[in-house]
C-alpha cells in the first residue's frame, strides 16, 4: 500500500486529502479528509490518472497580433500536459472566433477536443 | 446626457451590476468602460477555474466574461454601453450625481445620473511601490502585464523567469510561462505563507515542479540593458534579508506579482470616505458608501480571490442602486450597528448595517490577518458571543465569509456593534 498526501483541486477550499492506494489499482484506493464526493473522484484519479485542463493560445492568421485562446474537452492525462502545449505553436485559426468552435478534434489522440474560448468578431 | 444609474467599468462586477440593476427595475443605466471590449481582466485570464458557484461549472475567464456580457445584450433596452470612454471626474451635489468622461470620438462630456455604481477594479504594485534596489534594465513586468502580452498578443516577455511574490496571478503566470516553453526559476514569497490559492499551487507548480520559497525575497536587480540577474535572500521575521542567504540567480525576466490595490482615485477625489484595511469605501449592508446613491463592488471595494464572488456583490449592488433610484428603500437613518473587525481579523464588508435595511440573510466578508489552524469564527452581538463556527484553516489568501439572519439581528434591541473574531 501506498500512500500520498494532496491538496484537492477540486474547488477553492483545498482539502487536504490522504490517499492510501496500491499502484495502478483503482479499487484500492481509499480517501480520507475530504468533505465532498469531489474529493473522493480528484483524490482516486490523482494516483491512478491524473487529468488536467490544457489552456492556451492559438494565432489568429487574419488579426495581425492576436492569439485566440483555447482549452480541451474533456480534461487530458497529465503527461499530455506539455506535448499538447506545444502542439498548439503549429495551430492556427480565422476570425472571427466564437466560443465553442472546434480547432481539433482527438488533439493528439487523447480523446479530447479543442475549443475556442474566446469571441472575436 | 442623463441616466438613472451610471456604471464606471465594464468588467465582472460593473457588468454583473448593471444586469441585477435592469432586472430590479431600473431603467436607464450606462456602462462606461475604458477598454475597446467589455469583459475587463477576465478577458486575458484565459485559464479555466472560473464559474464553479455561480454556473457550477468550470469555465474560462472569456467565457465567464461572455455569460455576463450575452445577459446585458439580452437587456440593451434597459443597458447603454459606451466604450473607448474613461471616466475622469464623479462630482456628487445633492441628488445629482455629475459623471466627466473623455473619449476620442466625443471629447469630454458629461452625464448627469441619480446613482452611481464604483466597478473600477483594481491595478497591480508596480515595481515603484516595493522598494527593491538595483538597475532598471528591461525585462521586469508585472505579472498582469506579462499575462497581457503571453495570452492577448500572443508574444513571450522571456525565457528564464523569475516571480516575485505568490499570489495568484503569479502562479497562473508560472504556469503558463512554463507551457509557452520558458524557464521558471522560481517563486518567491517574502512572507511564511503564500498569498494565492491552494488549488493553484497544485496546479501551477507542484505539476510542473517550480519551487516556490517562502520567506524570500530579491535584493539586487542587475542587467543595463535587458535583466541579467537577480539576486535573492531569505528573510527574517521583520522580513529583513537574512545576510549569508543571498543567492543569485541569472534570468532574463522577473514578474512581480506582490499585491493588488484597488483603483480609487475617483472614488477619493468625489469625498467617498475609504478604509485604509481595504484601499477600497466603506460601505454599508447596501454596498452604498458615504456619500448617498454611491455604490461601490467588487475588486474596486476590496480585492477578491475568485471572480464568483465579485459577481455576486456586484448583483447586490446593482440590485441596491435599483432600489435607491426607484425609492423603494427607506433612507439611511442614524441608528446604525457597527461592523468591528476583532482579534486576527483584517477588515469587513460591510462597516456598518441598518437593521431597517436588511434582507433576509446578511452576508459579511472578511480576511483573516495570518494563517491560523483550528480557529473558531466567532461573531459578537455587543459583548455577547451568539455564534462559534470551526474551521481547519484559514489564510490571508482566502477570503471567509459568515452569513447572519435578519431575524436574529432584529432580535436584539439595542446593539451597537456586531464583532467578528478568531478564537
């Protein structure tokens, strides 16, 4: 058994989270310290697989100086964190943007999509 | 031109007020914002986080912005909006309230209003304001400014960075930085504790393994023409740099992310009495400050951690302001309960409540003045203790709150004062 201290990321109130897991079983895990189910699913997922939000920037090739921001849907594995980032230096949109379109879909195969977060007209 | 309401800035709270004001029946309100967009700042914090109370979900701060800005185009016959306009001089005279404004179209002109809502936000602690020594090369931002230039205009401030001071715009930016390809160093904290959020010291550095080192500061800033180095020490409990800690650290940039202030030089030049804890107005149970049908919320009244609660303010602001032009709340009588902040607790808002004016909850928000493990919140009718709330934790960086029943304070004959302190 393995256990980890976390600061749940779940909301603003930063539990703090003790997880006693085996490694890679999700069955396992048992957490303590949390005061909602959110901190139950963070805590399970944050030893067994990690996910974060990537949010970014991709260029807009029709307003000179202007970067459109982004985010994926749902959240990616942590490991992806850095080659997504850098997967959206060789992505481009038109204006104008809206909220919700589609830049790519599956973004380097890891299911989730990228959005425009951002209107531009 | 004349208005029922005028509302100076178009960012989270200003668009939150003017929303709550037309659905409170008000009918003619105006929106001055200085920018070419609405939205405020929440247009280049592009990292999600924000919307979890209010649309419980987790959104962008574009998108957070574009919910409130869809809800005034859903009300434009109640809500004008005039941008690339700044707002130079509020006069208030009697009833009349007399707002100045400049901008490149019209020049400078006036609009005179019945109520006016302060939703100016806030400003960054330039370097200017913090005293640190050394040469003036280029390459230090304030983390705002870097934060503007990385998510708007899509170009990196540097490579190797280094962030003074860990609040929360300084950890998104360490984040961010990071993605974008640079090197940070670290954050430094001068104080024991940092003053962000928990959740963005996970997220921002824990994930990327940027230390962050409490009870340090910077010392030297070297570099002629663009930053080289700075070099940093530890403090000690004066926060003096401790000698034999200096290390120096070569980089090319340094954000400064040390606090910030809200922006009232309108608000003091019209005579709105300010409270020295927050740098924003006192202001009452109707977020009205000193002077009547003067209206002041969000970052512009006390900063705040998370936007959620900055709109929430604001609607009962805008609701208030409603209220105050369409006469349907009793005027401010002389009988009023004084709000005290007691032992570890920094400020409240508001400073001061009418029993005649309340709704049914009262909502009092506070920040605590060091972190403390296992307070009870405890809240004081006079010299009688009426409540003790436990906590684990609480922190300067989070803000708390203690929400009170009107009936309960109606209740009391004669109190004076109601006091919120950590036990």
């Amino acid at each position: 058994m393995a256990e980890k201290i976390l600061t749940c990321i779940g909301c603003p109130m930063g539990c703090e989270l003790t997880v006693n897991y085996t490694e890679g079983d999700a069955d396992s895990v048992v957490v303590t310290g949390n005061t909602c189910e959110k901190g139950r699913i963070y805590g399970t997922n944050e030893v067994i697989s990690p996910k974060r939000t990537v949010t970014g920037t991709v260029n807009v090739v029709n307003r000179e100086g202007t970067v459109v921001s982004v985010k994926t849907v749902p959240e990616i594995p942590k490991d992806m964190v850095i080659p997504v980032s850098e997967e959206l230096n060789n992505l481009y949109v038109e204006a104008p943007t809206h909220i919700g379109d589609v830049v790519v879909r599956d973004i380097l195969g890891t299911g989730s999509d990228l959005l425009i977060t951002k209107n531009i007209i | 031109m004349t208005k029922d309401i005028v509302i100076i800035g178009g960012g989270p709270a200003g668009l939150a007020a003017a929303v709550a004001a037309r659905d409170a029946g008000a009918k003619e309100i105006l929106v001055i914002e200085r920018d070419e967009i609405l939205g405020g700042i929440l247009n280049q914090c592009i990292h999600n986080g924000f919307g979890l109370h209010t649309f419980k979900e987790e959104l962008t701060g574009p998108e957070y912005a574009s919910r409130f800005i869809k809800q005034v185009e859903e009300r434009r016959d109640g809500i004008d909006t005039l941008l690339k306009t700044i707002v130079i001089d509020v006069r208030a005279e009697g009833d009349t309230k007399t707002v100045t404004c400049m901008s490149k179209e019209q020049g400078i002109f006036t609009v005179d209003c019945k109520s006016v809502i302060l939703a100016m936000g806030c400003r960054e602690r330039p370097r200017g304001a913090l005293n640190i020594p050394g040469l003036r090369p280029a390459g230090v931002y304030s983390a705002g400014t870097a934060q503007r230039i990385v998510n708007i205009e899509g170009r990196l401030p540097g490579k190797n960075v280094v962030i003074l001071g860990s609040g929360d715009i300084g950890l998104i930016m360490a984040r961010r930085m990071t993605l974008e390809g640079a090197k940070v160093h670290a954050v430094l904290e001068l104080m024991p504790y940092s003053g962000g959020l928990k959740r963005n010291i996970v997220q921002c550095l824990n994930d990327f393994d940027i230390p962050l080192r409490l009870s340090t500061t910077v010392i030297d800033i070297g570099g002629r023409e663009r930053l080289e180095y700075v070099v940093t020490a530890e403090v000690d409990k004066n926060l003096k740099p401790i000698p034999g800690t200096e290390e120096k650290i070569e980089c090319d940039t340094l954000l400064l992310s040390c606090g910030l202030l809200p922006e009232n030089e309108l608000t003091e030049a019209m005579g709105v009495k300010i409270n020295p804890k927050t740098g924003g107005a006192e202001v009452d149970e109707s977020f009205e400050t000193s002077i009547s049908g003067v209206f002041s919320c969000g970052n512009v009244l006390h900063v705040h951690d998370l936007v959620d609660f900055v709109s929430e303010e604001a609607k009962e602001a805008g609701k208030r302001a409603a209220a105050y032009v369409l006469n349907t709340v009793p005027a401010r009588s002389t009988n009023e309960i004084r709000l005290v902040p007691g032992a570890g607790v920094r400020y409240t808002i508001p400073v001061s409540i009418r029993k005649e004016r309340l709704e049914d909850l009262l909502t009092i928000r506070f920040r605590v003045t060091d972190v403390y493990k296992d307070p009870e919140i405890c809240v004081y009718f006079d010299d009688k203790c009426i409540r003790r709330q436990k906590k684990k934790i609480v922190a300067p960086g989070e803000m708390e709150q203690v929400i009170l029943r009107r009936q309960d304070i109606c209740a009391e004959e004669n109190i004076k004062e109601i006091k919120i302190q950590l036990e």
